[in-house]
C-alpha cells in the first residue's frame, strides 16, 4: 500500500482560470521515447553496460546546462532510466532543475487521478489526454502500465470552435486519430471504456471535443467513449480541504505547462495531421524520472 502524501496547503499561490476563448496551441509526437522498443540497439547489453559510466563521467566535468546528461543517448527515456543503478540516479536527479514542490504537487494529484480512476473503472480503461493540461498527469499513468493515447487539440474553449473546423480537417484528424487507435470500430469492440479527460474551465472544451469526436468523420460515440472533467470528476477527494486551489493554482500555473510532454502547435497544423513524432522536451523527462522513482520506492 503506498503511503500518502501530506501536502502543505497553506501560502498556496491562487491563479484564475482564464476566462477568455483563447487557448495555448498544442501539439505531441504520436510515438514519443517512452513508447521505445526494447530491442532497440540503445536499450540492449550496450546501453545498460555503458550509461551509468557515461553519466558518472559527464558529471566530473564541469557544465552549465543540466539538460545536456540526456542527449548522451538517443530517446533517453522511461526505460532507459530504469536500467540505471541507483547511485547513478542518484548522480543524474542532483542536477535536476525541477523544484521539489513541484514534484510533490504533481505526484499528490496522480496519486488522487489514479485512485479515482481505478475506483470508477474497475475492470479496466483506456485513458486519453486531451491537450496539455492533463498530460504530465497522463504520461505518469502510462509509465505505470495503463493503457494511455494523447490527443493534440487547441482553442477548444473556443464557442465557435465546431464552426472553424473545415471538413478535411476533421478527416486529416480522423487519420492520425487511427493512427494511435482511436476509431468508432475500437471504441465500438472495446471491452473496456475510453475514458477521454480534459482539466475544463466551465466544460466548453470538454464538450467541443466529444463533438468533434461525435462528426460522422470520425463517430467515436456511445456508452464506451466516457468524457470527464479532470478537475472536477477526478481530481476530487472530500477529505482534503482546499483541494480545489491547489488544482487551480497547479494547472492555471504557466510555469506547470514546462513539465508537460505535450508541445505547443498551431491548431491548423495539428487539425490537418501535421503530428510530427517529436521528443518530449528534458525537462518534462526529469518530472517523469523524479514520479516514478517516488511511486517505485
């Protein structure tokens, strides 16, 4: 059973959703590091062989970007983290930039995300990320083995949202959605629900998506497509008080979105199914590294 966080609510800065329709512009690779095959060359004999000398080397030496300890080797991941011995994490994680508040504040609401999750669906889901908001979230999930999709979309606050969206965008989108294994027939045949989440402001978004989804381009709809607010249907505990400002100070936050996996992108681009399969950036690499060394322990 893992212990649970005790989290200091008190001096909490309080930051107000936006009220306007205008949303950061998002984009994620549709096969990032983490989803690296385990027989890749890196991850074999020679990688597990040859990092943690690397690292401990790389660190004798002086340097002014931290960062630089992940391109020793090509889509230094989840995996690749994991091979490492723990003195060499322990080498790596003190260079770490990432601020311990923010590790705590973020594995504090997994830990809530993830309890809710299992206690709704019990039998199992799939879990898809809308945007950026809920993706640090999201990819900590699928590092501890739930079966996880992202979702690049923008502006989805938008009330003429539905209304910009050109036809052959929403067939571009459908193919890159078939792409990651979202389609009406997978939806459809599933024998566990598509729990697709989003952190709303007053729900436009939320809805706006499940319509997309709903067009007869794509018809992904029906009792096994499930659409929850994350903040308001899975990050929710009536026994912590203050709950709400911590959510709000946590995804309202600008400096949160560095930590996310998901990349900025024009909304165009992402609708017309230019996904390109990018890296996650270091920094939101290291906010993984760091969660699934405190949920491993």
């Amino acid at each position: 059973m893992q212990k649970s966080i005790k989290y200091n609510f008190n001096n909490i800065p309080t930051y107000k959703p936006r009220q306007s329709n205008q949303i950061t512009k998002v984009k994620i690779g549709a096969g990032d590091s983490f989803k690296k095959s385990a027989n890749s060359p890196s991850f074999k004999g020679h990688f597990v062989k040859n990092a943690g000398d690397k690292i401990s080397e790389f660190f004798k030496k002086p340097f002014k970007d931290p960062y630089k300890v992940l391109d020793l080797f090509d889509n230094f991941g989840i995996m690749e983290y994991r091979t490492l011995t723990v003195r060499n994490k322990s080498i790596l994680n003190k260079k770490s930039p990432i601020e311990n508040v923010d590790i705590e504040k973020t594995l504090f609401l997994y830990k809530i995300m993830k309890k809710n999750l299992v206690e709704k669906f019990p039998k199992g889901f799939t879990l898809v990320s809308i945007g950026r908001s809920p993706a640090v979230l999201a990819k900590t999930a699928e590092a501890q083995g739930f079966d996880v999709k992202f979702c690049p979309i923008s502006q989805l606050r938008s009330d003429k949202f539905l209304d910009t969206v050109k036809k052959e965008y929403v067939n571009k989108y459908a193919e890159f959605l078939e792409t990651i294994g979202i389609t009406k027939k997978a939806v459809d045949e599933s024998k566990k629900p598509f729990v697709f989440i989003d952190y709303t402001y007053n729900g436009t978004s939320l809805k706006n998506f499940q319509r997309l989804l709903a067009r007869d381009e794509i018809g992904v709809k029906g009792h096994n497509a499930v659409f929850l607010s994350l903040n308001n249907d899975l990050l929710v505990s009536p026994k912590i008080k203050e709950l709400s400002k911590l959510i709000d100070g946590y995804f309202c936050h600008p400096s949160m979105k560095k930590y996310s996996p998901v990349k900025k992108t024009y909304n165009s681009d992402v609708l017309a199914g230019n996904v390109a399969n990018l890296k996650m950036s270091d920094l939101a690499k290291w906010m993984q590294f760091h969660l699934i060394d405190r949920l491993e322990k």
